[in-house]
C-alpha cells in the first residue's frame, strides 16, 4: 500500500515518529518519506541516523501545523498523512492553554483543509486516552481534534480524502514518559507515585506504529480505531524498575484520573469490537460490513477503561518491557554516533 507513494509524518522527530520511519523504511519502499516539523535540531539529529544521501525518499521539511500556507505547499502530491504533531504535557496544557488550542485545535483545522485542498488519500490523526471524557486542557484539546477529524464527511460530504483517528494509552519509554523519571529517580532509593490506586493502558511505540499502519489500510472514513492492550498498576510498574526502592505517594496532580478510559460508555454504542481492536464508527453509522465476521457490536454499558480491562501486565511482564525498551534504546544511541553522518 505505501510502495511507490508519498507519505508526511507531522511532528515526526518525535518518538513516534522515528519508530514510524524505521519501520516503513525496513518494509516499504515510499516514493517519498517526508519527516515535517519545528524543530531544526531534532531534523538534524535525526538526519544522523537516516540521511538523505543514503534513502534518498527521505525529505526533511520545516514547519509548523499552525501556519496553513506551509501546510498547503507542503502536501502537494502527498498521499498519506499521519498527523502526530501534538503539544501534550498536561501540566504546561493547563499554564499555556492558548498555545494548546493553537497547535492541537487550529493545528487539526489547518490539517484538514490542506488535505482536502491537495487531494491527500487518507489521513490517520493521532489522539490519547486523555481525549475520552477529558477533565485536562490537553484532553478537551486532542477531543476536538478527534471531533474536527471524524466530523469531515459530515460536513463537507463525500470527499476523496478519507479520515480517521487511532486513539490508544500511553506508550512505554516514549518522550516524556514515566520511565525514563523512575529510573533517574532511582539512586534516591525512593519512587513517587501520585496515588497507589492508578491504572494506565500500555503499549510499545512497535505496536502504536503497526497499529496506525493497519488502520490507514482499513479505513472508510470518521472512525476512531482504539487498539485492545493491557493495563498496569502504578505500583507494579515501580517495582518493576525499582524492587528494593520505597514508593512514596505523592498525591494526585490536577487533570489527572486514577483510571483512564479508551472509549465511554456513550461512545461504545456506536462502536465495533474485534479481537485486535475496536472502531468507533461516525454517530448514527454503524457499517454492517465491519461488523460482519469476526467483529460485533459493543454490549449494552459497555466502556473501556483501564481499571476495569481484562488484560493486565504483570510486574515480571513489566520488567521485560522495561529492559526491551532499555536495549532498544541503547542501540539505537549507539547507532546515532556512528550511522550515516552527512559528509
């Protein structure tokens, strides 16, 4: 599907974005791969490990999401779009709401209509677990941003551009994550927790990108895709990285819940569950043809949450991932030092 096509990336100096470009590098061969966004040292870092010199379909664009006109030029002859660019530290949403409303909300509204301007073929937008029932700034910004991408087709009728939304958990080791702070903190002997009680989903940056590629295969239009994964304790995630350590509960931080939910109760009446996922259709269009097979509509009550999931990670399972992640990441340290330095 992506051989001999042009895809963007947004924000794609990010971690998701680096394990997006490894992973269609290793098994497509795009016409062109185009990494864009603000930051002209992230570009340059990771021109390092991926230079244009050696995948010449690598392109690195500067721009921001917030500037319509570059997004415009940009897209020219662009055919997938996968719409990562995001500002989503929740206690900074909460000082600078402006500027979360800018990248996140206004951001998504340039996205679109550059899409559509360009005749882009299918755009994936990338959401969070905070956007479902939201009680944080960033959660009511990445709502609307799903709204704005599943509403298109509503609003402005049948268009060759399909949209959809891949809403999944938090993401081990990711930028910003609680991991790499356990492990900074661990030479104190003591891990803050903010409440003993907290549950999170969890997923590994390998199966968020496979599962967005999946998704922008599937695709009609208008659905949210939410991925079935595990859950974790706080707790066990700290033992897992810090046995002999003391967990200290700090208390909990405002616009964070002790559970977080995948899809509410309301939403799951337009929802359909396979055994890898669920899709959260467009209100009032429950499509036979996705129900059809393995999947099947949502029960009565149903909502997905973190403290109620039928699939948990173990501290043992926990400890795996941890030292995974650890080992990916240190080769792929070693790999920037020494791969591809430009000339």
């Amino acid at each position: 599907m992506l051989n001999g096509k042009t895809i963007l990336i947004t924000g794609g100096t990010g971690s998701f974005g680096k394990k997006m470009v490894q992973i269609v590098l290793a098994q497509y061969k795009p016409k062109r791969l185009i990494i864009f966004s603000r930051d002209e040292l992230k570009q340059f870092e990771m021109a390092q490990k991926w230079n244009p010199h050696k995948y010449p379909c690598i392109q690195y664009v500067l721009g921001d999401v917030r500037d319509k006109d570059r997004l415009m030029r940009v897209f020219q002859g662009v055919d997938y779009v996968i719409h990562a660019a995001a500002l989503k530290q929740v206690p900074a949403a909460e000082r600078n709401p402006e500027e979360y409303i800018k990248t996140n909300v206004q951001g998504a509204m340039n996205i679109i209509e550059a899409c559509l301007a360009n005749k882009v073929h299918r755009v994936i937008a990338l959401s969070t677990d905070k956007a479902c029932n939201p009680i944080n700034l960033y959660g009511a910004t990445k709502l609307c941003s799903d709204k704005l991408f599943t509403a298109v087709g509503f609003v402005g009728g049948e268009t060759a551009t399909r949209f959809a939304v891949v809403r999944y958990g938090n993401v081990l080791g990711s930028r910003g994550s609680v991991v790499p702070f356990f492990k900074e903190r661990l030479k104190t002997g003591v891990l803050p927790i903010t409440d003993a009680r907290m549950t999170r989903f969890w997923i590994t940056l390998d199966q968020a990108v496979y599962f967005v590629l999946e998704s922008l295969k599937r695709t009609k239009g208008g659905e949210i895709f939410v991925p079935r994964i595990p859950s974790m304790k706080i707790t066990d995630l700290a033992k897992a990285i810090g046995p002999k350590c003391k967990l200290e509960e700090v208390g909990i931080r405002p616009g964070e819940k002790i559970h977080e939910t995948l899809i509410s109760e309301d939403e799951a009446r337009n929802a359909v569950m396979f055994k890898d996922c669920f899709v959260v259709q467009p209100d009032g269009d429950l499509r036979k043809d996705l129900a059809k097979g393995k999947g099947k509509l949502c029960p009565e009550g149903f909502g997905y949450n973190s403290g109620d999931n039928d699939q948990w990670l173990s501290v043992p399972a926990l400890g795996k991932l941890v030292e995974q992640v650890a080992d990916d990441y240190a080769i792929e340290d070693s790999r920037w030092a020494m791969d591809d330095v430009p000339e």
